[in-house]
C-alpha cells in the first residue's frame, strides 16, 4: 500500500512540481504547513480510513485473508497510514497487527526533507506497539540534503529488503506500507510490469519465491550518489521547462556513495 496524501503532496501540488523540486522540497516548511518527514493532511487520513473500511468488508463478508506480517517504512506518513489502515480490525488472534519497521522500505533518498525520516525515539512514542528491525539507527544515517540516491541504488536496496523478508519471514501473506517510488521500485525487483500507484492506494501481487541460497548472487553496483542543484530563494520563474533560480547551490559535502545494503536484518 501507498500511504496516504501527505503535506508534501499538497505542498508539491500547490507550488508546481518545478518549483517544488528546486526549491520548497528542500525546506522543513513554509511557515503554515510543515512536509519535513511530513504527517498525513486530513484527506491522507480520510484514504487511509477508507482502506480500513475496505480491509473490514473484505475479511467479514469476502473471507479475504488477513496479513500475517506486517512491514512499513519508517517514515511518519507510512506509520501514520499502516495504524490507520488495520488498526481496530478483528484480526485472527494469531495474526496481530504489530507492524515491523524497516529502514530500506523508505522512499527514494533524495534531498527533500519529506525523505527524512525522524528518530527512533520520536518513531516509539508515536505508535509503542510497533517493532524495529535489529540494527535500526536512533538517527537518520542515510539523508544528507545534499545528495541524492541514484535510481539504481534504490533498486539494490529493494532487492536486499525483499530477499531479506523472503529469506526471514516464513508466513505467506505479507503487507508491506511504503512510498510511490519505492513501490515502483519493488515492483521492479520481482519482475512485474509497473505500476502506479496514487496515495492511499494498493495493489495486491502474487510472488513466488525460489530458494537461490546457494546460487551466487552479487551485489549490483549502485553508483556515486549524485549533487542536486538548487535555489537558494524562491525561484524567479516555475514553469513546464523547469525553474529559473536567482542563485543556485553547490555542492559543501564529499561525494558519497551507497552502503544501505548492510543493516537489513529482520525481527
């Protein structure tokens, strides 16, 4: 499932996409609304509540199986939309809603604070009840600000936290709360064609899984992470051909490349 709208969805569609990419993405805030790490607006929510009432009418009346395991990203707007979602369902005693967060199932890293995500204390006192993987970090040790995740490292990274899950997790139905990007990206990884999904959308997905343990499976390379450039004040202009910037950034951090793939173990 794609979370539901968050404050940087809205922002994104009230300033323009240009002019959110160069510019407003890179701030916690304008002053009103806050999108870093962004918190669900009241129609993420209605999506979300929505889905619960989706997920309640098709275990009564449909017989649909409930999930055995839950996993989430560890951004607010996931965490916020998983509770939401299967929160207050009767689920089969053996099968609880106690969601497991995982650091790789996070969006594609780039420099917009939207993609950072808070600390673990903060993650806790939201929702008690959830899990972290082992290993999961206080702080954020993945975003920067200034560079971004190339696509194929997102790639690698969704590989790895799947073949972690199939390798770790022995139930057969798996729900799995992320972002638009990183879905596409998982997707990707297990052959399907792609898909887009809005927010608060979801799409159930058949895999059959092969055990290659013994098969050699090298780590494909992922590439430098790259600077984005960006305004420094509001753009001059924002249009279809992107933004006109009175100044513009440069790069003040070392160039950085991907080790995301080496703390991905499951509870």
């Amino acid at each position: 499932m794609r979370h539901g709208e968050g404050f940087h969805n809205a922002a994104e569609s009230y300033y323009g996409r240009p002019a959110w990419l160069c510019y407003w993405s890179e701030l916690g805030s304008n002053g009103t609304s806050v999108w870093a790490d962004a918190l669900l607006t009241q129609s993420g929510i209605d999506q979300a509540t929505k889905a619960n009432r989706f997920w309640r009418s098709q275990l009564i009346n449909e017989g649909m199986p409930a999930p055995e395991s839950y996993y989430s990203s560890p951004l607010s707007r996931c965490t916020t939309t998983a509770n939401l979602t299967f929160a207050g369902l009767d689920l089969p005693a053996d099968r609880p809603f106690v969601p497991v967060i995982k650091e790789l199932l996070r969006e594609g890293i780039s420099i917009h604070t939207c993609d950072r995500r808070s600390n673990k204390t903060y993650i806790q006192n939201m929702f008690p009840g959830y899990q972290f993987e082992e290993g999961f970090t206080e702080h954020d040790e993945l975003w920067n600000g200034t560079f971004a995740e190339p696509g194929a490292a997102q790639d690698a990274r969704s590989k790895a936290v799947l073949d972690d899950i199939f390798s770790n997790d022995g139930k057969t139905w798996v729900s799995i709360t992320s972002h638009s990007g990183e879905i596409r990206s998982l997707l990707s990884m297990l052959g399907h064609r792609p898909f887009s999904l809005s927010t608060g959308q979801a799409i159930p997905v058949l895999v059959q899984a092969h055990n290659n343990r013994n098969v050699e499976d090298p780590t494909p390379a992922t590439g430098s992470w790259t600077f984005e450039p960006t305004c420094t004040s509001p753009p001059v202009s924002s249009g279809a051909a992107g933004c006109v910037c009175s100044r513009v950034s440069s790069p003040s951090l070392p160039m950085v490349t991907s080790s995301l793939l080496t703390s991905t173990a499951s509870m």
